[in-house]
C-alpha cells in the first residue's frame, strides 16, 4: 500500500495479481444480483408496452423470450467472472502454501556482543575543577 506523507490516507491499493480489487468485486456481486431483478422488470414492462401497442402473442413471448436469454447469457458471465476470480485466488493460496514450506536463508549467530552505549552527556561535557575565588574587601 502506498500512503500519502501529508495526510497518511491511503493512496493507491496495490493488489495480488491475479485477484480482483475489493471494489470490484463488491461490484460484481452486486450486478449479480441486480441484473436479474432489473432484466425482469425490464421483461415485465416490454410485455405491457407490447400488449398495449397491438402486438399479437407470438411476438411478445419472442422479444420476452429474447430478453431471457440475454439475462441469463449476462448472468453466466458474471457467475464465470466469480469463479475465475475464486480459481485464481486459490491458486495463489496453495503457492503461498509452498513458498511458507521452503526452505529459507537465516542469519547465523551474532560474532561478537555490541557494546551499549554510553549517554551524550558523558562524551560531550567534563567535568569541571573548582576555580579559586579571592574575596575582595572593600
């Protein structure tokens, strides 16, 4: 994630490749289920409109026909985009899987114990000697 050095927001999202943003994914589901709530209401109206207009049977139950398989050609679509994107993100698990069981480069012992340090004051001042004061008498 990259975030902004004036206001610490976030940025940019960078995402795995492979899986989908959380945004579109949010997205995706909600045309699943939107789609077919809005492609019947769409049917619904056709039919009125069509049965208004003088449209014999034959002909609206082929354009409410059409529109049935254009819904269902729309949400397969979507149902295979979810899946993909669930395909994907299990690949990517099973690699994170084997990445954590390999084998990986550690750092050895240390040589030798560092010393702590001593504090700035004890470097920076010295000790002062006594000055000898004559008293002045007046």
């Amino acid at each position: 994630m990259t975030y902004c050095t004036r206001c610490g927001a976030r940025a940019a999202v960078t995402t795995e490749p492979g899986r989908l943003p959380e945004s579109s994914f949010n997205i995706l589901i909600a045309g699943i289920l939107g789609i077919p709530i809005a492609g019947v209401g769409v049917a619904i109206g056709l039919m009125s409109v069509m049965k208004e207009m003088g449209f014999t049977k034959v002909w609206i139950i082929a354009f409410v026909s059409l529109c049935f398989l254009l819904l269902v050609a729309a949400e397969t679509v979507f149902v295979w985009l979810l899946l993909q994107n669930r395909a994907r993100k299990d690949t990517a698990t099973s690699t994170d899987a084997e990445l954590n069981g390999a084998a990986t480069k550690q750092l050895g012992e240390a040589k030798e114990v560092a010393q702590p340090l001593g504090s700035v004051t004890e470097s920076a001042t010295r000790p002062f000697e006594p000055v000898p004061r004559k008293e002045i008498r007046s």
